[in-house]
C-alpha cells in the first residue's frame, strides 16, 4: 500500500489540458510493417502504431493503459477529469521510485520544463493508480526540490476508454484500389 499524502482538489486549467499535446518521444506516425495483397483490387496493408503505454500487474492482473489515448481525451474534454495538488514526503517519493516503474537514469534526463506538465492518474474504489509522470515525481522532489505537484486524475469505471491488450497494438488496414 502506498504512504498517504495531502491532496488537495484545484480547478483543471487550459494548461492543463494543452500539456496533453506533449508526445513522448517514442511516439511516431503509423508505419507500414507489411502488405498482402489478397484480390485484383484489394491489399490488407499492417501498419504499427507506436503509442507510449504503461503497464501496471497487481495480483496477477495485467493492465496496459494507452497514454496517448487518455492525453487526447483530457484535452478534448472528452472524458470527466479532475485535477489534484498532491503535497509529496521522501516516503511518497521512494514509493514511486521502487513501485512506479522509475529508472534513475530517466529521472536524471527529466528538465525543469517537463515536470510543468501534470501526472496522469486513475482513479479506483482502493485508490489512485499514477500512469504517467511518475519519473517527473521523483525528479520535482529530489532535482529540483519541489514539494507539490499536480495530477490530472479519470474515473476508473472509464477504464475501457484507454486499456489496451495485445491484439490492439498491431492494426490491419483494408485498401481499396
């Protein structure tokens, strides 16, 4: 269980939903991994979408969230969101270190201008599960010696909106010519 920590709701800003538009780095357009052509006039072309996604296994359950999803959906305002000033303890910020998928050498790329974005979070009955930022955490805390920060938190019960499995990260295509 994670150490609890002061929060404190404040108002979803512009600013907010415009650091959404951030893109990983990993993200890149559709590419084309293979055509087939299976008429005259029909060819099913595979492309690969390359979308950040995070991973999260409790108790045997496997989740991967499609980040690139929920970022749009915050900034289009197209699923209810809330925004949270989470007030930090060393304790908070081992926790997500050990728990959160951390690498010290990310945390150390981490610049001044990147932990202006807001974490990402969701929402569940036994609390909050952070699925991006967790490297600007551990870097406001510990670099630049901020105390606060702020979490952009989705219900959970809308879960079906961003969840991925595997057979959705490869997408087939029908082309007409």
């Amino acid at each position: 269980m994670s150490p609890r920590i002061r929060v404190r709701e404040v108002e979803v800003t512009q600013a907010d939903r415009d650091a959404m538009l951030h893109k990983h780095p990993i993200e890149i357009p559709p590419v084309e991994v293979g055509r087939t052509q299976v008429s005259p006039t029909e060819t099913v072309v595979t492309t690969c979408i390359v979308s950040e996604v995070y991973r999260h296994e409790e108790n045997g359950v496997v989740k991967i969230y499609n980040i690139r999803e929920i970022k749009d959906l915050i900034y289009t305002n197209d699923i209810p969101v809330k925004a949270l000033q989470i007030y930090m303890s060393d304790e908070y910020v081992s926790y997500i270190f050990t728990y959160g998928g951390c690498e010290q050498s990310h945390v150390d790329r981490v610049t001044e201008k990147d932990i202006e974005r807001p974490a990402i979070g969701v929402f569940y009955p036994d609390g909050l599960q952070i699925i991006d930022g967790t490297h600007r955490i551990v870097a406001q805390w510990r670099r630049f010696n901020k105390k606060k920060m702020r979490i952009l938190v989705v219900p959970g019960e809308l879960e079906h909106l961003f969840l991925i499995d595997q057979d959705e990260l490869v997408d087939a295509v029908w082309i007409n010519r």
